[in-house]
C-alpha cells in the first residue's frame, strides 16, 4: 500500500471546511494555526467571529477523515497520523 502525505496546508483546508460544515458557515471565515507541544502533542486554535476554539489531535484527526471523505473521495477510515516534520511542518500520513 502507498501512503500519501497530506500537507499542513491541507490539513488547515480541511479543519476549516469541516468546521464551517458544522457551524453553518463559509469556510472563508475560520483562520486556523496548527500548534504542536512536547506535552500535549498535536492541537490547533481556529478562530470564527472572533472566538476562539481549541481542537485537540482526535479533531484535526477526524476534519481530515471528512476531507479525505468529501473531497479527495478516498476511504475515510485508512490509517491516519499527524508527524512533525522539520521542514513541511506537520503533516498526516495516511494509508488506504
């Protein structure tokens, strides 16, 4: 089986369209940061009018589940990690 990363900038696409799904609105309005801590592991703060919200790595886990799903019309149950990359940031690698 191949596994294909999915780029930081795409794990941000699919934060923000799963989020406005949720929450009735464009995917435009939610700024999203995508945070990594030797503690708590992965998270991300998404901000929409003006609040904040924390997501914790089961969220980020579960938008890009719905990203694979909707949009690259993939297995949404494929293995799935979020990897700290030196270079490309975090990424996800998933494995149909």
């Amino acid at each position: 089986m191949e596994t294909m990363t999915i780029s930081e900038q795409d794990i941000v696409n699919a934060l923000c369209l799963h989020l406005a799904q949720k929450k009735g609105v464009a995917p435009q309005e939610i700024q999203i940061e995508l945070l990594f801590d030797d503690d708590y592991g992965f998270s991300a703060e998404a901000l929409l009018n003006s609040r904040k919200q924390i997501l914790v790595e089961e969220n980020i886990i579960e938008a890009i589940r719905y990203w694979l799903e909707t949009e690259m019309k993939l297995n949404p149950f494929g293995a799935l990690q979020l990897i700290l990359d030196d270079e490309a940031g975090i990424v996800a690698h998933y494995e149909e």
